[in-house]
C-alpha cells in the first residue's frame, strides 16, 4: 500500500499533475472574499478555508467538487470521529451484524456511484485516462493480474483506499490550516511579516504560485511552529515493537503496542525551552529541523515507513490556501475582539480542531 502511495498516488510528478486544479479552486476562493471585502462583510473562514480545501482535494481524488447527492464532508467527519470513539461491538462482538456504530453503508454508496461514472466515462473514451485518483486506481486494477504485488485486487480495495485517502486529507489539511490562520489573528506582528515576506517575493500584483513555496522561508516557520503547538493529531497511529529493546530505561516487550503522544513532545520543555506554550517562530531561525520526520522533537506526520504518504501534498496545499489568503487580503478581527481574544478552544478526538468557527474581516490589498 506505502508502495502504491509512493509510486503511483503521491509521486512528485502527480502532485505537479495536480498543479492546476489547486490554482483554480484558489483563485475560485479568492473571488468570493474579494466580494465579500467588497461589501464589507465579516468572512467565516472557517466556511471558505474548508470549502476551498475540500474541493481540491474531492478534485484530486475523485475528479469532482462536492455533490450535492452526497454530504462528504459530513461522512468523512463521522468516520474519523467514530474511529477515535470507543467501539462497542469490540466489547460485544454479537452487535457487529447490527452496524450500530458505523456509517459504512452510506459511503459505500457514494464510493460505489463514483467508481461507477469514471468506468462509464472511460468505456465512452475506450481508454484509461489518469485525470483523478480514482482513474490511476482502476489502471492500477485492470493491471493487477500482471502483478502479485499490486495492492489493488478489487473495487472492495478501491473503495479502501478512497476512504482512507478522504479521510486522511480532508479534515487534516483543514484542521492545519485553520490552526495557522487562528495563530496568524492572534499574533498581528507575525501576519505582518509573513505578508510583507510575500510582498517581496511574489510581488504586489501577482497571486502566490506553487514555484514561490520553496522560497517562502518565514511561511514555513509559521507552520513549522504551528504543527508543533496544534498537531492534527495528539497521537500518532499505534506502533508495534518488532523486538524486546530497553530505550533510556524503559523496557519495551516485543508485540508491545507504543502510542507515540506528539502533542507531549511539542511541549516538552526540555526540547523547546521554557516558552513551549508561546507561539515563538524564532525557535527555528537557523534550524534544520523539518516535518519530513527525520527531526523526532516535530513529528506531526510520523516517521520512517508508517509515516503519512500524502505529506507533501498536504504541505503544499496548506502552505498554498495561507499564502495566497494571506496574500491577497489583509485581515482584521470584527469589530470589538482583541488578538488576545481570539477564540482557541479545541474540540478532542481523533484530531484536534477548533471547537468554534473563525471569523475575520478582510480587505482586498492586491494592485488591480
């Protein structure tokens, strides 16, 4: 499956693939708070960040925007939120049959209505086409009598494979995104920086393009030091120890099952100093500390084989929608609520969102 996600799903040359689809749905995002700056109207950012997010990737991944026949976004929340809760047909296996906690039914509906279309739409073309996810998939399928290591045996695979991918991207990316922008309202003096880093790099009257990125140093920081006080999630997936081993005088039998806490990490004292709760960029002024997994004191998307395949498409989604609104607008609190009083409750579960909507008040500042 890592082999698959590696090669075929999120290879550099797929995430180029997907290059247009991002800018589009941005400059799509952008018109609509530019009316809304227009008319002076508070912008829910929570709404317009996880719609623009939403359909990138619902594009990427199923080669549509969100279908009004089915509510995605709820599913996807649903499954995550069940997978963090605890299951009762575990504790008493004769409720299985009875699907008394679980949504499966519904997505796979929506999977199967999916998978549908595209093999319809390709026996139209009468050949494969590699517009979405599910297009390399179903190749992947039709290959896989040629190959005892594809992964991809079935549409029941398929459907898997999609909904971990859903699952994995949506909520994720939104939750990230969402965290630097509520740090960015919170901290005036760093939206400043970061908008005049822009400024100097993408110019005045240019949208932020994926070339930029790279060169966006203070961005990456702000992220960098957001992942640390907001990771997505506070636990990674459960590890299994391959081997009895004693590390700093704990010992780990083998088959122990280990739960790396990363939200303890961000806030070790020991690692970041004593202002662990302050949102401090300037811990990683020359530090070659990433998020690739190599550095374990910032592990938000794991580490070595089980870490998450779709980082840096995730990265570059989250980095791309903050630079460009950032960009784009300037952006102030409704009237009346002070950067200290920006709303930083945190909803618990399998991932950490905020608890309650973002709102701000932006203004146009791009030359015409």
């Amino acid at each position: 499956m890592r082999k698959l996600c590696t090669l075929q799903l999120f290879s550099a040359s797929r995430v180029e693939m997907f290059r247009p689809i991002r800018r589009e749905e941005l400059r799509e995002a952008v018109k609509s708070i530019k009316e809304s700056a227009a008319a002076r109207d508070v912008v829910d950012v929570s709404e317009k960040v996880g719609e623009v997010i939403e359909d990138m990737i619902c594009r990427i991944i199923l080669g549509r925007k969100r279908d009004d026949r089915f509510d995605l976004k709820r599913i996807v929340q649903e499954t995550l939120s069940l997978a963090g809760a605890f299951n009762v047909a575990n504790s008493l296996p004769f409720l299985r049959p009875f699907d008394i906690q679980v949504n499966g039914k519904e997505i796979d509906e929506l999977l199967e209505t999916i998978i549908k279309e595209h093999e319809e739409a390709q026996a139209v073309l009468q050949k494969m086409q590699h517009k979405d996810i599910v297009d390399i998939l179903l190749s992947c399928l039709k290959d896989s009598h040629n190959d005892e290591q594809n992964p991809v045996k079935d549409q029941t695979k398929i459907k898997a494979i999609l909904l971990d991918l859903l699952s994995g991207a949506i909520d994720t990316s939104v939750t990230v995104s969402l965290w630097v922008f509520s740090e960015l309202l919170k901290n005036p003096r760093v939206m400043k920086k970061l908008q005049h880093e822009l400024e100097n790099i993408v110019g005045k009257s240019n949208l932020v393009d994926e070339v930029d990125l790279p060169r966006l140093t203070y961005l990456d920081m702000v992220v960098k030091e957001t992942s640390r006080l907001h990771p997505v999630g506070p636990l990674l997936l459960p590890r299994v120890s391959t081997e009895d081993i004693t590390i700093n005088g704990y010992y780990i039998r083998n088959k122990s099952r280990v739960i790396v806490n990363v939200w303890a990490i961000g806030r070790d004292p020991k690692i970041w100093s004593d202002n662990v709760e302050a949102f401090y960029l300037e811990r990683f002024l020359n530090s070659n500390v990433d998020l690739q997994g190599k550095d374990f004191q910032l592990i938000p998307f794991g580490s070595g084989q089980i870490g998450c395949p779709g980082m840096q498409l995730g990265l570059i989604d989250v980095k791309l929608v903050i630079a460009q609104l950032m960009h784009c607008f300037n952006w102030e609190l409704p009237q009346g609520v002070s950067p200290d009083e920006v709303d930083m409750t945190k909803k618990f579960g399998l991932l950490i969102p905020r608890a309650n909507l973002l709102v701000a008040l932006p203004s146009y500042c791009l030359a015409e």
